[in-house]
C-alpha cells in the first residue's frame, strides 16, 4: 500500500463490505485514498438497477428489427406532452406530482415484454395474421409479469409504479376496445392514454419490417382523427400544441441517420 493512504483496523475490502451491508457511506479518508465510496452504496446500487433494465430494454430493441430508437424517441414524445400539460394545467394535479425523470426513464420499458415474442411474428416483413397478433399482444401480460418480478425482488418504487402502469396500458384505447383490459376512459392509468399517442405516432413515422414510414402531417392527422375513440381527447388537444415539435424530432433522426450513411459510404 502506498503511503499515505488510509488503512482501517478491519482491513479496507471488510470495511466498505459492512458500510454496504449498513447502507452507509465510507468516511472521508477512505474516499480520498481509494476513491470508490464517494457516493452512497444505496445510490450506486439504484444507478446499478436502472442500468441493468436500460440493458434489459435495449436487448428487447436488437431483436425487434423494427424498434431501433422507438424507447428513446418515445421518451422524447412523452417528455414534449407532460411539460405541456404542466404549463397548459391539464391534469394538472396528477402531472406535477410525478417525477419526470423516473417516469420516462421508467418508459423505456413499455415494450419489454416483446422478449418472450418468436422472431417470427416480431419481424414478419407482412401483415400479422390474427393468430399471430394474438401473440403479439401477449407481450402486455409478459411485460407486466417481468416488472412484477422485479418489484417483488426489490420492493415497490414510483420507478416501478409508472413502468407497471405503461407497460400494462399503452394499448388501451378510449372507447375501450384496445387491449387487454378493454380498459375506458379515464379507467386507463393517465401514463398508459399518454403512450397510446407516442407510440402510434411513432410507429406511424418510423420504418417497419411490414412498412415505410408515413409522412409527419398524416401521422399528426391520424392522431386527431382518433380524438375519443383511440385516444383522450384532452391529450389530443395537448399533441396538437406540439405536433410541430414531434415532426422535428422525426426530421433530425432522419437527418442523423442521412449523416450515418454518408459517413459509412465515404468512410
Ligand atoms: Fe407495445
Ligand atoms: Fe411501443
């Protein structure tokens, strides 16, 4: 050991073993000398939780041919929606109430359950038959069974709460024929109605193995169309305030993605 450095009487390695045990943090010259207790075990296993379901997520993504940047896009969606509502006072008690980090962190796990989904009904090149959509749809159930996992291993959390409530309920629709609970209305958790207009509005303007992208002004038309019925009409007043916004995160993907192929082919 060099000089200088601190040496408690258990030995170092035995000491922060039991400040991790006791959830505490190393004193002070144990943070100088090794330079790996300066934050809290506690934060550092969150931080090691969150980063394990990121993996989790992007796992799911690499299988899904078609997903590349869904989670991430959506979240951005997601983000434009809930600081409107927060300047437009639109369920207003609710929405100041989350935390918004958590909630679109918590997001990217909507669609988790397309892991337990065969290759072959995920990336079809063609239209679904109604047997596979069956399949497709149990991807709701096999999402919520895997954060049910994760919360009886450690604990209930808000993180958990919003992942539960969107991975459960993006596919509901309004007027209670989205699946699988046939949930309506205001019966759907607000996180759920909120997905329900990032998901199809990015599943609209994205490349699917069964499609091509559409253009931004159809994607936002289909969305208002589905004012009442797909979607919640409040929310659908809220979208059309940033719709402009949603096709500029749809262009500047394009562009990076134009950018990506340049280089690939001068490169
Ligand atoms: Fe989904
Ligand atoms: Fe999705």
């Amino acid at each position: 050991m060099e000089a200088g450095l601190y040496m408690h009487p258990a030995g170092n390695d035995a000491y922060l073993a039991s400040c991790n045990r006791a959830g505490k943090t190393a004193p002070g010259p144990t943070e100088r000398a090794f330079g790996i207790a300066s934050r809290r075990p506690v934060r550092r296993m969150l931080e090691l939780k969150s980063a394990v379901l990121d993996i989790a997520a992007d796992v799911m993504e690499f299988r899904d041919m078609g997903a590349g940047g869904h989670a991430a896009r959506t979240r951005k969606y997601l983000e434009l929606l809930i600081q409107t509502m927060r300047a437009e006072r639109v369920y207003y008690a609710e929405v100041v109430s989350w935390n918004l980090d958590l909630l679109l962190a918590s997001s990217r796990l909507h669609d988790i359950g397309k892991i337990a989904v065969s290759d072959a009904v995920l990336n079809k090149p063609d239209k679904l038959t109604r047997e596979e959509f069956e399949k497709m749809k149990t991807h709701v159930p096999i999402g919520v069974a895997i954060i049910e996992r994760i919360e009886k291993s450690t604990g209930g959390n808000a993180f958990l709460n919003h992942a539960k409530y969107i991975t459960a309920t993006h596919h509901e629709k309004w007027d209670g024929t989205g699946y699988p609970y046939m949930l309506q209305k205001r019966e759907i958790p607000l996180e759920g109605r909120l997905m329900a207009i990032a998901d199809v509005y990015d599943a609209l303007t994205s490349r699917r193995p069964y499609k091509e992208p559409i253009p931004t002004g159809e994607a936002e038309e289909i969305i208002v169309q589905g004012e009442g019925t797909h979607f919640d009409p409040a929310l659908v007043e809220v979208f059309r305030l940033v719709s402009a916004q949603f096709a500029d995160i749809v262009d500047d993907e394009l562009t990076a993605r134009d950018d990506d192929d340049r280089r690939i082919l001068t490169g």
